[in-house]
C-alpha cells in the first residue's frame, strides 16, 4: 500500500473530475436561464426578473471559478508544495461568497431605485417564466449540494447555494408579480419588494458561506465527530493502546491528520515505527478523506 501524501491522489483527482462536470452542468443551465429571465423581464416590465438574471449570470462566473479551483486542488502535491494545492478550494469558496455579496447589495440598490419611481406592473406571462426557473433552479442545487457534500468541496457546495439563492429570487419575484397583477393599481412595485427581499436572502447565505470558507482558511477543527471517528479508527490498530492527541484540519477535498498514538513502552523502535505505518495506513484507506498523516509514539502509562 502506498503511504506517501500521493497515496490517495487518484481518488482526489476523482472527485475533483466529478465535481468539474456538476460545475459545468451548472453553467451551461445558467447560460440559458440568464438569458430566459433577463429578455423575459425586459418584455415583461419585472425588474425582479431582471435581477434574476444579473444573478444567474453571477451563477456562471462562479462556477467558472469553482471548475478552476478544483482542477488546481486536484493536482498532487510538489517540493515546492509540499502539502498540496488543497487551500485554493476555500479561497474559490471566498471568491463566490463574495460575489453574492456583491450581488446583493447591487440588487438591493437598484430595487429601492425602482420602487420610489413609479412604473407599469409586469406582464402575465414573467409568472410562467418564473416557476420553470424555481423548479430547475432547485434541481440543480439538489445535484451540486448532494456532489459536493460527497466529494468534500466547500466550493461545490458554495456554488450550489448560489443556484438555491436564484431559485428564491424566482419565487420572491413570482409573489411579488402576483401581487401586482391581483390586486393592480398601486401595487406595480410588489415585484421590486419581491428583489429587495432576495437581496436579504442572498446576502444571508452568502455571509453564512463566507464564515465557512474563511474558518476553512484558518484550519479551524472539523466537527467533533468526524475526529472521533478518526480517533476510533486509529485505536482500532491492534497493538495501539490507546490515541492521546489528534489534530485534524481540512484542505481542500481532503484533511491532514497529526495523531499521538500510545503503544506498549516496552516495544523496541523498529516494532514502533512498524505500528505507526499502520495506523497511517489504516487512516489513509478510510473512508474520511484523507490526504496525509503524520504518526507520532508514545509509551502508555503503566
């Protein structure tokens, strides 16, 4: 079994390949919904709509930078890099986060703009445009979320929220129109509400995947549970007395582990050294992820 970093760099370059077509799916979608919703909303009179679209196009930068990050993530490990490219995954996550950020306060903006001037209420048909998005929209956020959890991508999944954030925007603008058709005059800014509210939405979600990507960044510790499993795995080495530390911290699709593993105090360094390959070997065939591990020996307690 191959126990270097480069071990698992096939099964990482895997799921990078696997996460680039969701991507690429993701974009050709949004290419056509941009396209939908923005000539829609200009027929149509619905800035909602509009916003909609400025959004979707977003979706496809995003994505662009999501393909590019897991291509560089996937690449294995070099002398100059000696850890790997896994750090660009959370940076991309950062690069989209603040995109919808961006997006939001430019919509929100915009939205006021368009409700303090008066204007027509939007046609009948933008409703129909709007609940073939929402559907679409969200099966693609059910597709990227559920890759991206598989393969461990921040950026994935940070790609994937942004589909579900357009998909809110459609069913905020779809109230909003429906709204200013029911009840007419004096109701034709309903679907600019509408866009303010996805703003808030938007702005929400992309602030929640910044603090994920950025807590990436700074190696803050997975959940608790995961290291206990990992804990769990590492104990199981027959002749392992027990783990005493255990840092884990994610990089990219994949996580480094430094564990202090104790063994009988008795063992001669050869038998040590021996037990420490196992139970990085044990480590790197689980089903955790993970890229490296580093086996430090101490002697149990009497």
């Amino acid at each position: 079994m191959d126990e270097s970093p480069l071990g698992n760099h096939r099964s990482f370059a895997e799921a990078a390949a696997r996460g680039v077509r969701a991507a690429l799916r993701g974009i050709l979608a949004s290419s056509a919904l941009a396209a939908v919703k923005i000539i829609s909303g200009v027929v149509g009179n619905s800035y909602a709509l509009i916003a909609d679209g400025v959004e979707s196009l977003l979706d496809i930068l995003s994505s662009l930078v999501v393909v590019g990050s897991l291509k560089v993530a996937a690449q294995p490990a070099t002398e100059q890099h000696p850890y790997g490219y896994g750090k660009v995954e959370p940076l991309a996550a950062l690069v989209v986060a603040t995109a919808l950020l961006a997006a939001a306060v430019g919509i929100a903006v915009q939205s006021i703009r368009e409700i303090i001037t008066p204007h027509h209420a939007p046609e009948p048909f933008t409703l129909l445009v709007l609940v073939a998005v929402v559907a679409t929209k969200e099966i693609m956020y059910r597709r990227l979320h559920r890759t991206g959890l598989a393969i461990g991508s921040q950026a994935l999944e940070s790609d994937a929220w942004h589909h579900r954030s357009d998909s809110l925007t459609s069913l905020a603008a779809f109230l909003g129109i429906s709204i200013a058709l029911y009840f007419g005059e004096g109701y034709e800014a309903a679907d600019d509400w509408a866009a303010l509210f996805a703003a808030g939405v938007i702005a929400f979600n992309g602030a929640g995947l910044f603090r994920g990507a950025w807590r990436e960044v700074l190696d803050v510790a997975p959940p608790p549970e995961v290291v206990q499993r990992i804990r769990a795995i590492a104990a199981g080495v027959d002749g392992v007395a027990g783990i005493d530390k255990c840092r884990v911290r994610k990089s990219g699709l994949g996580m480094f582990i430094d564990i202090h593993v104790e063994v009988d105090g008795n063992l001669s360094v050869r038998a040590g050294h021996e037990l420490g390959h196992r139970v990085k070997a044990v480590l790197l065939a689980s089903p955790e992820n993970v890229h490296d591990v580093l086996v430090h020996i101490e002697p149990s307690a009497p």
